[in-house]
C-alpha cells in the first residue's frame, strides 16, 4: 500500500490517504514541538510520497501549528487545492473569555475565522468539533456547522473524542433538519486502547463516519522504545503526563514484538498496521517531532499483517468493555437466531430456549 491508495472517508464524496498527517507537534510554543524548518520537511515527505490529507487544531502549539501550514502552502500557490486540511475547533485560546471556546455559534464562527487566517485560506476541508460543549445545544452546534458549509467556508464536518450518543445525536439532528451530516470520527485506538470498539467505532461504521484513529502508538508505548528489558523515555507531552507502561501494557508490547520480529519490522511498524487493518477504520493519524521518525511511521504502508498475526495481537490485547458489549456479542445472536445461519455465520443455540421446552 501507498500513501496514494486513496480511500473515502466515511459516507461522502472526499477521497483521503490512508496514513494522515497530525500536525500536532508541528511549533514550539510548548517547548516540545517541531521546528518550523523541520515540520515544513515532514510535509513535504507526506506529499512528496502521495499524501494529501493534513490535520490540525486551534489548540495545537497554540496556534502556530496552523499557522506553519498556511505559510508552507501559501508559499506554493495552487497548492492548497489539491490537498485535505481540517482543523479543529472548541479548545478556548483566549483565557477569562466564556465565549472563547466550546460549540456555540459566536466560538465556532470566530475560532473558524481565526484559523483561516492562520492558514492562510479562505475554506477548511473538514472542521472538526475536538471535544463534547455540554453546555451548548447540538442544534445549535450542528445548524451554526451547516450554515458555515452553505457559505463555502468549511466542506465537511467531523466529530472528535464524543461519547456515541452524544455523536448519534449530531448526525440525527443533522439530518432530521437536511443539515450536513458529519462525515468522521476521530477516536483513540491502538493495541493499548481498544474499549472504543464497544459503541464508538460500531456507532461510526452504523452512522456514515470514517474512523481516523489518534495516538496509534500510545503516545510512543508501542514505538519499540520501550520492552521488558529496556526503557526510555517517550518523546511526548502526553506520555510526560501519563507516565510509562504498565504491567499489563508490557504484555502487550512483549506480543508485538514478537510479531514484528517474526516479519522483520519494526514495533511501531506492526501496530500501525494493525490499527489501519481494523473495521470501521478509514485514515490513521500518524506524526512525529522529527522526520527520521515520521519516515519509520510511514514504513508501515508496505506492513500486511496475516489473519494468524492480527488475531495473536487480538488476544493479547483484548479489551474489557463496557454493558452491553459482550452481551451484546455473545448473547445476542443465540438468543435472537436460533442455531440459524445468519450472513454466512452460523449462530449458537441458546441454551434457555430449547423446542421441546416451548410453552403454548
């Protein structure tokens, strides 16, 4: 696979690479970011490689990663269209200002005309709402999102870290009105971070939504830098915060290394395509502070993992998930199939309804 095999994102018309660029370590206003001079080489590798898809927020580095970009394409012109940007909005950039940030109609329209100012554009791809308002009304959310695709400023909607009710609702409201829908999810998911495959993930595959997955590597845990014998530090804020793996994500890492041994890749190679073989999944977000690290990242376009290797990590990596998943799952389909087969799956008999105890 190639950063060009493109594929659609969720239920649209917009084609994306299957590895997108996070943009966000992209500056150094955190004083862990990416040099101007070395994020601008990391996108020219992304699209010098086919990539055309580009994410990044208002929060990000302050607002110098947007800004990076902007000044990248601006510096190219015709560039821009030929290209996949989305950023995101909620996070409030202006501190003692309730107005700043969340989903109501004077944030959205004001963080939006900020951004594309930063950007150096007059339209965003896809504008992700990056977290849950719950103090503003979706309706209010999703019409203010709808008016701003009508006057040409955004082309799509996404939806980021929103529990799957919350993200039903959107779409529901959105379409009950003949709003635009959204068209993605963006969701944790890595090997270390599966309990959104309880509603999450099937939610988006049931409602129209890609699923692009953030921190693959769990912040680095599954990079290779860490293992049993050795360890060092991850290169992330977030890990900064989190701090290092546990036991139980240990026996994880011991797994997949195992597997990417035995296929001669790296570790973050083997979870990254591990990530991008799972349903419901359309585009992982991939980034890095330094190209050395974001050419490793890409290196698993060309990783296949066979149904014997994906179903070693499964095992290793099995989540515990919220009712009703497992019941859902395990109970279901025998009580509601009878023995039959259904979509070429033949389902168990329940074991408390049998014919000969029917009652008339």
């Amino acid at each position: 696979m190639s950063l060009d095999s493109y594929v659609t994102l969720g239920r649209s018309g917009l084609r994306v690479s299957p590895l997108t660029l996070g943009a966000m370590t992209f500056g150094e206003d955190h004083g862990w970011g990416t040099s101007v001079e070395e994020s601008e080489a990391i996108i020219a590798e992304y699209l010098d490689r086919g990539g055309n898809s580009i994410d990044t927020a208002n929060i990000y580095t302050n607002g110098h990663s947007e800004k990076i970009i902007g000044d990248w394409f601006a510096a190219r012109p015709g560039l821009r269209d030929r290209v996949v940007i989305g950023t995101k909005f909620f996070a409030n950039l202006f501190e003692g200002d309730p107005n700043g940030g969340g989903a109501g109609r004077k944030s959205i329209v004001a963080a939006l005309e900020n951004s594309l100012r930063r950007l150096r554009t007059d339209y965003v791809d896809i504008y992700w709402l990056h977290n849950w308002d719950r103090t503003a009304p979706i309706e209010e959310t999703m019409r203010t999102l709808d008016d701003l695709v009508t006057a040409g400023k955004i082309r799509y909607l996404g939806l980021s870290d929103l529990p799957a009710w919350k993200a039903v609702e959107a779409q529901l409201t959105a379409r009950a009105h003949g709003w635009a829908p959204a068209i993605g999810l963006q969701a944790e998911y890595s090997l270390l971070e599966r309990t959104s495959e309880g509603e999450l993930i099937p939610m988006a595959q049931e409602h129209g939504l890609g699923v692009l997955p953030w921190s693959p590597l769990k912040s680095g845990f599954l990079s290779g830098k860490y293992s049993r014998h050795r360890a060092g530090a991850v290169d992330t804020l977030r890990s900064g915060l989190v701090g290092g793996p546990s036991e139980k994500d240990y026996d994880v890492i011991d797994v997949l290394e195992k597997v990417a041994q035995e296929i001669g890749v790296t570790p973050a190679a083997a979870a990254l395509a591990w990530v991008r073989q799972r349903p419901g999944v359309t585009s992982t977000l991939v980034g890095a502070r330094r190209l050395d690290q974001f050419r490793a990242n890409l290196a698993s376009l060309d990783v296949h993992l066979s149904d014997a290797q994906v179903a070693v990590l499964n095992e290793a990596s099995e989540p515990s998930l919220n009712f009703p998943a497992e019941n859902n799952r395990l109970l279901a389909p025998s009580l509601g199939f009878g023995g039959a087969s259904v979509d070429g799956v033949r389902s168990p008999v329940s074991p408390l309804l049998t014919a000969s105890s029917v009652r008339y």
